[in-house]
C-alpha cells in the first residue's frame, strides 16, 4: 500500500499542478453517457472511439491488476491562450505550440512512478496520456481535479481547463483516495457554447464533431457537411478563450511547456512559402506533425 501523502508530494515534484487518486473500478454512468453520445453519430470520423468501450471506462480491463488510478493534470497556459487579433486567419491551438505533450507527460510519469517504487519496490505500473481507450476527464472528475464544463472539457478552479492529463494505472492500493469538487461549476454561464462559430456545443456537455473546428483541422478529413473554420488551422481555442476560469489563470509552471513556436510570426504567407525542411525544424518536436505543412496549408482560408 502506498500513502496518497507520498504520491501527491511526487506529483508535484515533477512538475504536475494537479493530483488525485482513485480506485480501479468500472465507471457505469459515465460509459451509459458515453454510449449515447456514440449512438448520436457526434464522433462523426472518430471511428476509433467505438472501439474497447467497456476498457475505457474501467481501468481493471485495461491493465490486469490494476488497483488505483492516479490521475495528473500540468497546465500549458501561455500568453498565446488568451487569444488572436481580430481577423487572424492563421490561429493554432496553444497547447500545439509547445513540444508534443505525449512525449513530455509520459516522461513525467515514468519519473513519477520510479519515485513512487522507492517506496513500493514491487509496484507494477503503465502510464498513459490521451494515448490508450482510457476516460481521462471522467477520471479527473472522480479524483476531485474539476468538473466537465459546458464544452466538455474538464474545467478546475484554480487553472480554468487549459490542462492536460495523464494517468498512472497501479496494482497498489492507496490509504486514502480522493473525491469529486463540491459546490463548483459552471453555473449560468454560456460563453462557451455562444463563442463555438459553428455551435459544435450540445445542451448535454458532449461535442458534435462533425461541427468542431478542432476535429476538422486535425483528425481524419471525410466529412462532407462543410463549416468555416474562423481562422483555426490547427486545433481550436474559442470556447476556452471566453471560460472565467481561465481568464484568471495563470501561467503555466513547467517549463517543458513553454512554446517553442510563435504564431504571430506566421501568416498565411508564410506558411505558403514554408518547406517541408523549415516546417520540420520548427514545429517537428510539436502536435502540429500530426496534422502535417500540407493539411495545415489547406486549413488557411476556411
């Protein structure tokens, strides 16, 4: 058994703003929503989400053995997350405009877990971030980080949602686990779902995909419904942009996220004339390969 005190002490120390820790248990109500939101068509080309549901929503089929889950969120707001000029039709997503999160998370929670083996020699372990069928943000919520917002995303009083997550599924339990916020919330406020140009947010906190400029500028293209984009070439932040909570966060702590590339140098001709050399030189370490110079290139204009 290892002591909750240890393990948030160690999340910290390498460079996670938030920790909780949960059971491995099935997550029915939030997999009851999760299939609805299938049925609904909303994951439009996301075809892959329909696949290892029961996995996703309980970590003990993911990784046998597993006992708890402890769950971190390190914040990525910069001073690009507070938005664009008027008019800018070459916006990117700030967290894109730092080094590729999966590699960094994975590095803090393998360093995470070889800090908590000192203290559980035998402790077997996997770490994932966005990288396996795994509920992060309903996770997040049961380890009492934040709440699911209006526009889906998890939201946490002290650091808004500009955040990102990664877990480390255990075969340890845990002397105290954590539990949801109380009292917190979005309340009355819309400003996300009225800030979303394509009205991509539903009345039930979930995205229709087929209208999220997020999913148009990054995943798999083959919807035929057209939409304006608004300036996104790669991600979206709009419905960030206007959240209160993070129009008062602050900015991020770790240096692993500061950004390595600065959109305000590059308009659309310069992301005309780029090469496939420059392009890699600048944004190869970043989320931005995912998308690739070509698939960016036809994002401009919209």
């Amino acid at each position: 058994m290892i002591a909750r005190k240890v393990i948030i002490n160690a999340a910290h120390s390498v460079g996670f703003d938030l920790v909780g820790v949960v059971p491995a248990q099935s997550l029915d109500v939030e997999r009851n929503m999760f299939n609805t939101w299938l049925l609904r068509g909303r994951h439009s080309t996301l075809g892959y989400l329909e696949r290892n549901v029961e996995k996703r929503f309980d970590a003990r089929l993911l990784v046998e053995g597993s006992r708890s889950v402890v769950v971190c969120a390190v914040s990525y707001m910069s001073p690009f997350s507070r938005g664009y000029v008027e008019g800018c039709c070459t916006k990117i997503a700030s967290y894109a405009l730092a080094r590729d999160y999966h590699t960094t998370i994975k590095e803090m929670l393998r360093d995470l877990a070889a800090r908590l083996k000192e203290h559980a020699p035998d402790m077997q372990f996997r770490a994932f971030t966005d990288s396996a069928p795994l509920a992060e943000k309903s996770l997040a919520v049961r380890a009492g980080l934040g709440w699911i917002g209006r526009n889906s995303l998890l939201v946490t009083p002290e650091y808004g949602s500009m955040l990102l997550l990664g877990e480390l599924v255990i075969d340890e339990a845990v002397d105290e686990y954590d539990s949801p916020l109380d009292a917190v919330g979005c309340g009355e406020c819309r400003r996300c779902v009225e800030a979303c140009p394509n009205g991509a947010i539903m009345d039930d906190r979930s995205i229709d995909t087929h209208r999220c400029i997020s999913c148009r500028t990054i995943e798999r293209e083959g919807a035929t419904e057209s939409i304006s984009l608004d300036g996104w070439i790669f991600g979206c932040d709009a419905c960030q942009h206007v959240c209160p909570y993070n129009q008062k966060a602050p900015m991020h702590r770790n240096r692993y996220f500061d950004p390595i590339v600065d959109p305000t140098m590059l308009d659309a001709e310069r992301w005309t004339t780029m090469t496939e050399q420059e392009f890699n030189s600048m944004a190869g370490d970043t989320p931005m390969t995912r998308a690739g110079l070509e698939r960016i290139r036809r994002n401009i204009g919209k």
